[in-house]
C-alpha cells in the first residue's frame, strides 16, 4: 500500500498551481484577501469563505508516505482543481515501479488497483482529491524451489494422458 497523505503548513512550493501569486501572500481584493485567485468568489451558505478566499485549501499540502522514489517524498502544496489528476499520475508511479520491479525479478503483475479519496473542505466546501492507494501483487516465478518443481511435476502426472483417443 502507498499512501498520499495530507499536511497543514506554510511554506514555499515547486508544485504550485497559481496563476500569478503565492498562496501564502495572495492578492488584495476588495478588502478581502484572495489565496486562490482562479477559484470561485462566491461564498457559499454555512461556509466560513469563498474558495478564492480559503486559507484551508491554500495551505493542504500531499506527502507520499512509501518508500519508494516516487514524487511528494516533501510535502508539497497541489490545487484543489488539479488535484486529482496530480494524485492519479503519482499512483500511477507505483503502478509502473511495479512492473519494472517484476520483470527484472522474474515475475509478473498479477494486479494493481489504485484507489483515489476524496474529501470536503470544511472551510470552503470545494470537493477535492484528498489522497490515493495502490495496491499491487506481483507473483514471482522460482524454478529452483523445491515445491514449484514437484507442483510441475504434479501437473505434467495430471495432464499427461488427458487427450488420448484409445478408439480412433
């Protein structure tokens, strides 16, 4: 299992999606301060911002916590309007770690399911790809093995006189 996980803090960002300024700044707006300057401005009823204004989605941060070399090993901030194909590109590392790492083992991917959460933001209400999981079996072939050598034998004594046709 490789989770993307999410952390709350402040800091710079390679991975930002922001058009012209830093989620930590923003721009000055009519009194009110936009960190998302390509989101919505309306507030919605019950919420406490707009998703222009958020500072929850300004400041969520992934973090790949496998240990794999895969991106997000440093937390980094991704947009909520990117955010789900960002986190499926990063499983979808996985998924390709794991079949290199079978066919240079002798083996093959038997499955790899990658499932992707979703959450609310409490502050805004914007939907937004929390995180993701991937799952992978890999069967791996081992001639050598003692149990794999008499299950082929086995077999060969159980298919050997399958399709003899005595009468023709």
């Amino acid at each position: 299992m490789m989770p993307v996980s999410l952390l709350s803090g402040n800091s710079s960002n390679p991975y930002s999606f922001y058009p012209s300024s830093s989620p930590s700044t923003g721009t000055q707006e009519e009194g009110n301060i936009v960190r998302n300057p390509s989101a919505s401005r309306v507030k919605s009823p019950g919420r406490k911002s707009s998703p222009a204004e958020c500072e929850t989605c300004s400041n969520r941060k992934y973090q790949d916590g496998s240990d794999e070399m895969v991106s997000f090993k440093a937390a980094a901030h991704i947009s909520p309007q990117a955010s789900a194909s960002v986190v499926r590109a990063h499983e979808q590392e996985h998924v390709s770690n794991a079949y290199s790492k079978a066919s240079k083992n002798n083996g093959r991917v038997v499955a790899a399911n990658v499932s992707l959460q979703t959450a609310i933001c409490p502050e805004c209400g914007r939907s937004y790809v929390a995180g993701g999981t991937t799952h992978t079996q890999i069967k791996y072939y081992n001639e050598e093995n003692p149990y794999q050598k008499d299950l082929k034998l086995s077999d060969s004594l159980k298919y050997k006189g399958r399709s003899v046709d005595l009468w023709g």
